[in-house]
C-alpha cells in the first residue's frame, strides 16, 4: 500500500510479462518514470559529502536527498554520486575515481 501523494504511487506494480519466467517471489514495483529535471545550481562534489547533508544545505530537509538523485540519472545509485572508489589504472597504479571534483545537479526547492 502506497501512501497517498507517494512518488512511487504512479509506478505500475512488477508482474512477470511472457517469457519473462515465472511470478515474482514477492510483490513489488516497476521502476518509477523519472521526469527530466533542470538543475538550477551545479555543486562540485568533494570528499566526504553526504546526499542527506547536501539536501539539508540546500533544501532545509535532508529527507529529500532522493531529488538530487533523481536529477542525475547517470549514478545507478544515491550513493555513487559522492563516492570515491579505489581503481587500478591502464599502468596498474591504485588511484581514485568517483565523482568528488564533478559537477552534480541540485533542482530546485519546489515551493
């Protein structure tokens, strides 16, 4: 049961379409449609950062740190939009990658 006004209450529940296999062990849903977002403000991600706090910073609620998510579809997760990860490099040499020192959208506060 979703609650009324709830982002995901327009998400179509997941069935098992032909050929798919078979049902779902448990109900759930279909990925959401996300619509495009503008970003107003691009903030450069630095170490440490934490989507809750930034949505804290920048819209006084850091319950809504899945709006900056949402307005950067190229992170398959929340999290990656501030990691930083270990990597080997073509020279085998152990660096870091992520996105701190990128640019990552904020939309604006709705209001």
């Amino acid at each position: 049961m979703l609650l009324k006004g709830s982002r995901y209450e327009g998400s179509a529940p997941f069935t098992a379409a032909p050929g798919e296999g078979p049902a779902p062990l448990f109900p759930g849903l279909r990925p959401r449609p996300i619509p495009p977002t503008a970003g107003v403000v691009e903030h450069t991600v630095k170490a440490g950062e934490r989507l809750d706090l930034l949505a804290r910073h920048y819209y006084n609620d850091d319950r809504l740190w899945w709006r900056i998510a949402d307005a950067n579809p190229e992170a398959l997760y929340g999290g990656d939009l501030l990691r930083e990860r270990e990597a080997r490099g073509r020279d085998g040499s152990l660096r870091l990658e992520g996105m701190v020192g990128r640019a990552i959208l904020i939309p604006r506060a709705r209001g």
